[in-house]
C-alpha cells in the first residue's frame, strides 16, 4: 500500500518506535493520527508532526473505540494501524511470598494482548469500509510482539504469554481478513531503545546485547520504522511474525 493520502493511526505513537513510526509514515505522505495516554508525549509529538491527538489508553475498551471512531470521523477512514502500546515487568511464576497474583498475569495480558485485539477488531472495521486499491487492498495492521515471545526470560511469564498471543494472532488474523483485502503483521523486537533503556548506561546496553550475533546494540527507533514502512509497502508481508533483533536469542536471565 502506498502510504501517500492514506490516514494512519499510531497507538502509542508519542513516543519510541510508535513516534519513529509516525515520522517514516509522515515523509511517505500519509495523514497522521496519534493515539497515546493522556498527559505524555502524544500531544506534543502530534503538534511537531502536523498529526491529530486523541488521548485513550488502551485497555479502555469504549475509550478506544470512541477514539478510533473520531480518527475515521476526523479524516475520513482508516488504512494503516501500527499499534506498539505495551509493557511489562518481572515476577516470577511463584517467589518468596508465594504464586504470582493472578490479578497481576490478568493486567499484563490486558494491557498487552487484549488491548491489541481490542484494537485490530475496531482497526479493521474500519479498513473493512474503505474502497480497494486496484490490488484490491483495503488496510494494513502492524502489532508489536517481541522476541520474548518465542525465549521469555525468568520472571517474564505474563510478558511472555501475552506476546507470544500478539504473534500467534498474526495468521489467523490475516485468514480472517484476507478476504477484505487487509494484511496483518507483527514485528518482535529484541531490546530497544525506548522506555527505560533509552539513556541507560552504555555498559549496561552492552551487557544485555553482548549474545546478538550482529549489532551488538541496543536497536534504534527507526529501524523498527523502516520495517513498518516496508510492511506497508509491500503486499506478500502478511500473516506473520518479523523477529527484528540482530541475532540475538534471550538467555534465561
């Protein structure tokens, strides 16, 4: 799909590879509209980038579907979704006080898996209404997976689990929808810098990339936008998991 006029949300798209995103998609001429929490980055990155903002947060379920109605009502539909709104933390499956509260498995599966799923049903509902292309292509969806999907280390149980959800998703998704002409993709980057690793001492990025084959670096923002932007550009990407991680495979801590 060629990015150029067509309306592209990006959840999660104030910050990290979400803004990256945004940025790609912005040189390729596409309409922009920033989904992010309210009260961070998402406004400000929106203002720079000429892009609307609509403040929600994910797991709110009627909040996001209010919100992704007033994109397709702002701009007149929906063609390119890149969602990368997610998180985690470590707690192993049973520690010192006892087994992992279930309350806390259930909050990163929500935020993660569910809040994703949650999104691309509302996403392609939208796409489901757009006119093809001459290929016959209503819209593109990119989730956010992560390499731990496929070797979590210790204490990323919940992460792992709703990850690994977000990748497996991926075919099924793109069979549900094929028919419609909408392809579903998601990449799994390895550490990156964002979040907390962004600005973190060299020495402890080398320490957590020293089992990459090639960089041995923490990745870079765009260079989770260059692949977002060739999913988008080309039609045989479709119904799978794109591990983006430098050879790196997890080692159990």
């Amino acid at each position: 799909m060629d990015p150029a006029n067509k309306v592209a949300v990006l959840v999660g798209g104030g910050s990290g590879m979400g803004r990256a995103s945004a940025e790609a998609l912005a040189r390729q001429g596409a309409v922009l509209a920033i989904v992010d929490l309210p009260g961070g980055k998402g406004e400000a990155a929106a203002a720079e980038l000429g892009a609307s903002f609509h403040p929600a947060d994910v797991t709110d379920e009627e909040g996001t579907e209010r919100v992704l109605a007033e994109v397709v009502e702002q701009h007149g539909g929906l063609h390119i979704a890149v969602n990368t709104a997610g998180g985690g933390y470590s707690k192993r499956t049973i520690g010192r006080d006892g087994p992992l509260p279930l309350a806390d498995f259930r909050r990163i599966v929500e935020l993660n898996l569910i809040g994703t799923f949650n999104l691309n049903r509302l996403q392609a509902w939208h796409m489901s209404k757009n006119e093809p292309t001459e290929d016959g292509e209503r819209g593109v969806i990119v989730n956010t997976s992560s390499i731990a999907a496929f070797e979590g280390q210790i204490g990323q149980v919940a992460y792992t689990a709703a990850k690994a959800g977000i990748a497996g998703m991926s075919l099924t998704m793109a069979r549900d929808l094929g028919t419609l002409g909408i392809r579903v993709m998601a990449i799994a980057p390895s550490l990156f810098a964002t979040g907390l690793l962004e600005g973190a001492p060299e020495e402890i990025v080398a320490d957590l990339t020293k089992d990459a084959a090639f960089p041995r670096r923490a990745g870079r923002p765009e260079e989770y936008a260059w692949l977002v932007e060739a999913i988008v550009k080309n039609p045989m990407l479709n119904g799978q998991t794109i591990r983006l991680d430098g050879g790196q495979r997890f080692a159990p801590r």
